[in-house]
C-alpha cells in the first residue's frame, strides 16, 4: 500500500516537471485597460453610459524576459485552437463585465477568440482555455486596483491630474502587490492619459513578479513630468 502512494507520487512528480520543462514562455503580463481612455484613442464613437468605469481586462499574456515573445501558438499546435464550446453561459457572464471588447464594431466573443488565439494559446500547456479565462479574472478581482486607488484619493476625472509615483505607489502598497505594476500612457496636451495597468506573474499565475520594464521600448510608461496623469471619465 505504502509503495503503492510512493510510486504515485513519483509519476505524479515526473509529470508536473514534465509540465513545466514543456512551458513555451517564462511569466505572465496581466493588461488591464482603462476604458475611457481606450475609447479616446482607438473608437471616439462609443458613447458614455456603455463605457465601463473600472479598469478591465485587455489579456493576461505569456510572456518571455527576452525578444521574440510568444504568439499565436495555436499555428504550430492546432488542438489548442479557441474552442467556442467551452465558453459556457456562466464563464461569459463572468467574462462580460470585467473582460468585455471595447470595440463597437467587436463582440466579447470575437476579443476573447482573438486573445486566446494570440497570447492564450501560449500558455495552453498550463493552463486550459476555460482555467486561464478564470484565471485572469481571479487576479483582476484579487488586485482591486480600483479600490487601492480610491482609497488614497486618486478618482478618475475629466481634468484632475495625478503623478506617476502617486499611483504606483498606492498600487504597490497593497497587500497582494509589493512590486511596481508598470503603466502606460497615451500623451494628451501636455499631459497623460492613463491607459493601462500591467501586473506581472510567474509562469504558475501564483507570485506577483516584477515587471521587466526594460522589454518595454516603444511603450510610453508615463515617466512624464511630475503630476501630469489623467484619468479620464
Ligand atoms: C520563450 O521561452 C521558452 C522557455 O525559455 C522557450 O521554450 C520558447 O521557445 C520561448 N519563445 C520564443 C518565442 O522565443
Ligand atoms: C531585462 O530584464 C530581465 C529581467 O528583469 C533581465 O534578465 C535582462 O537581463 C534585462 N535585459 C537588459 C538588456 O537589461
């Protein structure tokens, strides 16, 4: 009986390393966008009461420290295609408010399909189509970054100005993240409208890691001048 556990143990163990020698990326970027500056920059016709006013979901994106980073994986491993089927009723109604396409002219379906097709599908190895789904939105609830901001004053406004230093900050105090998120911008008259938040994971979407900032180039991380950072309502 003893020998038995042991033996199940050991395949056990041989399988998860397997699993993880078999990864094809090295960590996790978690995007989580602004809306309204989205909607500024990429579809001026989206009109205010459907503009969602917390930060939501651009993708949850396997990532490598160093160029090329993984896309479209599915090109060389066709089973992990996006598979329609598995989106059940309950896993979009979940996915709708915190993960909806910010597109007029895109369904969700057709932002989640071309997310899982990009960046998901690099990750299948680990993570199923329906886990990484939840997965992403589980850490979106868990870093309540709208809520870490509002508790230190910092409310989305149509002219209110923030700094750099006072949003990271606020965000980086918090229990889950001790690390700095990295930020991107949108320049705007002088100043920056905030665009997106990005938090790091490790390959197990357990630890939040630091983000290797420098694989940014040709990202504007809102290292503006001091106090210059909107964001929009
Ligand atoms: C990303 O990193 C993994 C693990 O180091 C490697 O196997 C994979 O080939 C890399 N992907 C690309 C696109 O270079
Ligand atoms: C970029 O950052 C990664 C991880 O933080 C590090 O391993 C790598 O050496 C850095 N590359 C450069 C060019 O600084």
């Amino acid at each position: 009986m003893n020998s038995l556990f042991i033996v199940f143990h050991v395949i056990l163990l041989a399988s998860s390393v397997h699993l993880t020698n078999a990864a094809s990326y090295e960590y996790f970027k978690l995007a989580l966008v602004w809306p309204t500056t989205f909607t500024r920059i990429h579809a001026s016709g989206m009109t205010k009461p459907k503009i969602p006013q917390h930060f939501t979901i651009h993708g949850l994106w396997p990532t490598n420290f160093s160029l090329p980073w993984p896309a479209n994986c599915a090109n060389n491993q066709p089973k992990y295609h996006f598979d329609k089927s598995l989106m059940t009723a309950t896993l979009q109604g979940h996915l709708a408010p915190d993960w909806p396409s910010l597109l007029p002219g895109q369904s969700n379906m057709d932002f989640w399909t071309a997310q899982w097709e990009k960046h998901g599908s690099c990750s299948a190895e680990r993570f199923a189509q329906s886990e990484y789904f939840e997965k992403a939105l589980f850490h979106r609830h868990n870093l309540d970054i709208d809520g870490e901001l509002k508790k230190v004053g910092i409310i989305p406004d149509r002219i209110k100005t923030y700094s750099r230093s006072a949003i990271v900050n606020a965000i980086k105090k918090t229990k889950t993240l001790q690390v700095e998120p990295e930020l991107v911008c949108f320049p705007d008259n002088g100043n920056a409208l905030l665009w997106e938040i990005r938090v790091c994971f490790d390959a197990d979407l357990v630890e939040i890691i630091q983000c290797p900032i420098n694989k940014s180039k040709g990202v504007n991380l809102c290292k503006t001048k001091s106090n210059s950072i909107i964001i929009p309502v």
